[in-house]
C-alpha cells in the first residue's frame, strides 16, 4: 500500500509536538513519513503514530505501514 500523495492526519504520537500534523505524504522511507504542511516539510516518525489516511478514511497504525514500500507489499501478499 503506497501512501505517497495521500493526505493524513497524526492523531496519537508518543511525541505530543506531532499530534494534529495534517498534511499531503511526500515520502515513505521505512521509519519515517515526509509531509507537506501548511507550507512546511515535516518529518513525521511511523513508530508510535497513529495515523488517518483520507482516501478511503482509515484509521493506520505506523507499525502497520513500518518498512519499506516494497517489503510491505511482500507482507500483504502472504
């Protein structure tokens, strides 16, 4: 599942200062998410965020999208 160009929203954080980040995915590197917000380029650490992506609405844990693109693509498919 890519989320590149999705839009989400941090909405749990063991780092409160993260908490609310709503923006568009510019990368997904395996520990970390870039996001375009309000102008700025933040990075966002998956490990501990719970994230909503817009399209299709869902609710995802960064455990659930940790690692990289293509080794999450071979979990989904076993």
């Amino acid at each position: 599942m890519s989320i590149i160009g999705e839009s989400l929203s941090v909405v749990e954080s063991t780092d409160p200062s993260k908490v609310g980040i709503e923006g568009v995915v510019l990368l997904d590197t395996a520990k970390t998410l870039v996001v375009r917000s309000n102008g700025r380029t933040l990075r966002v650490e998956k490990a501990g965020c719970t994230f909503i992506l817009a399209r299709p609405d869902r609710v995802v844990s960064g455990s659930d999208i940790s690692g990289r693109l293509e080794d999450r693509w071979g979990r989904r498919s076993r």
